[in-house]
C-alpha cells in the first residue's frame, strides 16, 4: 500500500516531473500540480517509514551498538571517533604487514565499519541544524537583495524629483501675459457663443468697447 501510494504521487518519472517546473510553464500554468503530502507510511530505498517517525533516528533502532553517551558534545565525540579511525587504520596496517592471515584483520575491518556508523550517525544529528541555518542564509540573502533593490529605487525616485524641481524652477513667471490673454480668449469665447443666440445691438456695442478697453490697456 505505501508503495502504490508513492508511485500514485508520481505519475512520472521523479526527473521528468521536477523537470516540468520551469519559469515558462510556472508562468503559463502549466506546471504539473504537486503530489499531495504522505499521511501515514511510505518507502524510501527499499525501506518502509513513517511519518510519525523521528527525523534522524537513534543507532539503536538500525541495530548498531551505540559508542557514545546519550548526553554528548556533538564536536568533542567526532573528534574522539576520528582519533579512533586513525587508530584503528593504523593497528589495520600493522595486522596486514604482520599477519594477514589472521583473524584480527576482520576484528579491525568491523571495529572501523562501527565507527564510521557513529560518525554518520553524529553528522546526520546535524541536518536539521544545517536545514534551518541554510533557510536563515537564503532568507539573509532574501533581505539584502531587497533592500539593495528598494534603495535604487529611492535614489531613481530622488533623480526624478530633482528634475521636476529643476524643470519647474525654469519655467519664466509670465503671469501678468497670461492674465491679459487668459481675459481676452475668455471674452472671445463669450462673443462666439452669443454670436447667433441674440441680435441685441445694445449687447454688441457694449462688448465692442470692452475689447477695445482691452487692447488700449495692453499696448
């Protein structure tokens, strides 16, 4: 049933499937959906899993003998497992010169598969330090580029507010000018748009001197 359950997830091939998540298609809606999340058991390499289970499990439960406390120093208990490696490689060394025949060098060969097991064990004890410190470093780089980005933008917005500044401190105060044709077009717009509404001549001499008014006044 797990296993079903894993293929079922996948309808492809696991390359193929991870190979259609490209920009393009995310764009597009193209990607496939992602497989729903295992609710119960699945299998990995051959071998069955929980999702209950821990993330990295203890020595005991693959079957080796454990070569540490429980309570331990992460970096003085790789330390002393390195040193008995290199021990151990030695006195190896020693058993193949002396006697290879002799039932020691099998003893030696299993005392050093033992002690690189605890020292995968350690090191795998570290993965999810490493996951959250590389989400930390991802999120870090995140921030940066961010603020990198909003700050150009700052600078951009500050370039661009300077030239209008620049722009609107260049333009020449004509406002009297602009008074005087400002009244004149309004005055304009008045007579055509009452040009065929009335026949009033009383209407027409009145707005005939007020132009002339206008013009006497500006020259």
């Amino acid at each position: 049933m797990a296993e079903n359950q894993v293929v079922s997830a996948f309808p492809m091939p696991p390359m193929q499937y991870v190979n259609n998540y490209t920009d393009e298609n995310i764009k597009r809606g193209k990607a496939p959906v992602p497989p729903p999340a295992i609710q119960d058991n699945y299998s990995m390499f051959g071998a069955h899993f929980s999702v209950d289970d821990q993330i990295v499990l203890p020595l005991e439960a693959s079957g080796w003998r454990r070569l540490y406390p429980l309570n331990y120093d992460h970096k003085r208990e790789l330390k002393k497992l390195n040193h008995s490696i290199l021990v151990n490689f030695l006195d190896l060394l020693d058993v193949l010169i002396r006697a290879p025949e002799s039932p020691k060098r099998g003893e030696k060969l299993d005392d050093i598969n033992l002690l690189f097991i605890n020292m995968h064990h350690l090191v795998n004890e570290f993965r999810p330090h490493q996951a959250r410190e590389t989400l930390r470093v991802m999120l870090e780089i995140q921030r940066k580029e961010r603020g990198q980005v909003s700050q150009k933008f700052q600078e951009h917005f500050n370039k661009v507010m300077d030239l209008i500044q620049t722009a609107l401190t260049n333009i020449p105060d004509n406002v009297s000018l602009d008074s005087k044709v400002c009244a004149e077009s309004d005055i304009l717009s008045y007579m055509a748009e009452n040009k065929n509404e009335t026949s009033d001549m009383d209407v027409c001499d009145s707005l005939d001197k007020m132009m002339c008014k206008i013009v006497d006044d500006m020259t």
